[in-house]
C-alpha cells in the first residue's frame, strides 16, 4: 500500500463514524469534528518538514482554536 493510499483509508475510517450521522441528522458538532481532525492532520504533516512550516503550525493552530470557540 501506498504512502498516499494508507493516508486516504486513515482519513476514511476517522470520518465514517461522523459522516453517518451526518446523514441522519447533520450537526454543527459533526462538522467541527471533522473540521479538527483534518488541522490535526495538516499539523501533523507540516511537523515532519523543517523547511518554512512554523509560520503554517502556527497558523493551523490558531485555525483550530477558532474552530472550537464556533
């Protein structure tokens, strides 16, 4: 399996738990939900590069603090 694919089937699984729902009764709760995991990601991404990413974790950080004050 692919690096690309492992992350594809990763990012699958953490949303299946909240897109089902979503789909019987669509929250803003769900949505925030997904909207912090996918920062997560990005957070986690950038940590891996040292190259010009503090400003972005810095930024994807602040975005995640936005998202849980909505």
């Amino acid at each position: 399996m692919t690096p690309e694919q492992q992350k594809a089937k990763e990012l699958v699984e953490r949303f299946y738990m909240f897109t089902w729902t979503a789909v019987k009764a669509a929250s803003n709760a769900d949505a925030k939900q997904c909207a912090l995991i996918c920062v997560d990601e990005i957070d986690k991404e950038l940590s891996y590069s040292f190259l010009f990413n503090d400003k972005r974790r810095i930024f994807y950080r602040n975005v995640k603090q936005e998202i849980q004050k909505l």
